[in-house]
C-alpha cells in the first residue's frame, strides 16, 4: 500500500504562516519553522498591546484632564472627587476632549463642581 500524504493541506498551511511573515526581514520572512515562530510571538505582541492600548489612553486622559484642573487652581484627584459627587455623567474620555478641544466648556465644568 503506498505511503498517503496530505502534502495539500500541509503546503496551504505553510504557505499561511509565509503570507503573515510578509514583510518580515531576513530569514523570518521566507523560512517556515522561523517564520512561524515570529507571527507565534508578533501575535502574543499583538494581544497584549491590545490590552495596553486601553491602560494608555485612560493615562493619557488623566493627564490631559490633570493638567486642565491645574489652570484653575484644582488636583486632578480633586476635581474627579467634585464630578462625581456633583453627578456629572463624563468620562474620562470625554472630559480630557473638552479639556483639549473646547476649553470654555471645560472652564463652565470646573465652574460647576467648585
């Protein structure tokens, strides 16, 4: 009985791994067993940074919010306190946005809460 391969699936396969290593530099790029490795790690890369990407913006937020409170004599820890308690329904997202994009708006906020 001769011998059975499934060379089809096995060089679609192969072929997958070289398609993502595309534009890869050296060896990474055209040799499967490295290849592999690297779009192993590069997609470990990707998930994280995917998690990361969230922690940075609230950080970049913070202080673009921290450094608008700061222009009225207010901590960043001190107006949040205020927002809240005042019930103001902003995120961080959207307070930084004013801050940065439409100062009268953010100057009426911090006018609200003090």
């Amino acid at each position: 009985m001769p011998r059975s391969v499934n060379s089809v699936a096995a060089k679609a396969r192969r072929k997958k791994v070289l398609k993502q290593a595309k534009g890869y530099f050296g060896r990474r790029k055209n040799v499967h067993t490295v290849a592999k490795n690297a779009i192993e790690k590069g997609l470990q890369y990707a998930y994280t940074g995917r998690k990361q990407k969230k922690r940075n913006f609230r950080s970049l937020w913070i202080q673009r919010i921290n450094a608008a409170c700061r222009e009225y004599d207010m901590s960043y820890s001190e107006f949040m306190g205020k927002v809240a308690k005042k019930d103001i329904q902003l995120n961080r997202k959207v307070l930084a946005d004013l801050a940065m994009n439409d100062t009268a708006a953010f100057k009426a906020i911090v006018d609200a809460v003090k």
